[in-house]
C-alpha cells in the first residue's frame, strides 16, 4: 500500500462531497473525538454543535483537527 498526501484539488473535493466528519480535541492531555455535520461552501468549513463538552474544551484549547474519511475497501480509502 502506498499512502500519498492529498493535493489541494483532492481535499477540496473530498470536503464537497462529505457532511459527516469527527473533530478531535483535547483538554489536560485528555482526547475527545466526536462526529459533527459539515458543510464546505468552497472556500470555508462550516459545523454546527450545541453547547456541551466539545465546544467547552475548544474555548479552552482551541487547537483541534477534523477527520473526514472515505472507504472504498480495506486497501483503498482516503481521508
């Protein structure tokens, strides 16, 4: 198997074509990863949470990651 990176052509159409991605935060050295609906308008990625422990943790730690996937079969996907 041969992992590449994604060119920016590539993420951008990955982003078009998903609503459903996981955003991983951390708080204290404590991961916390949950799935969140996006919306990619092209140029910015939307989400929309509630208030709870997600939106709690990125005030206090606004440095987080967003995972979008898609899998073909075990030996073909991106993400």
């Amino acid at each position: 198997m041969v992992i590449e990176e994604m060119t920016d052509r590539e993420c951008r159409a990955m982003l078009s074509g998903r609503n459903r991605a996981r955003l991983a935060c951390a708080l204290s050295n404590q991961p916390y990863i949950v799935p969140i609906n996006v919306e990619f308008d092209g140029a910015f990625l939307y989400g929309f949470a509630t208030l709870g422990q997600k939106i709690e943790w990125m005030r206090q730690n606004p440095l987080v990651c967003l995972e979008i996937d898609e899998l073909t079969t075990d030996r073909q996907w991106a993400s």
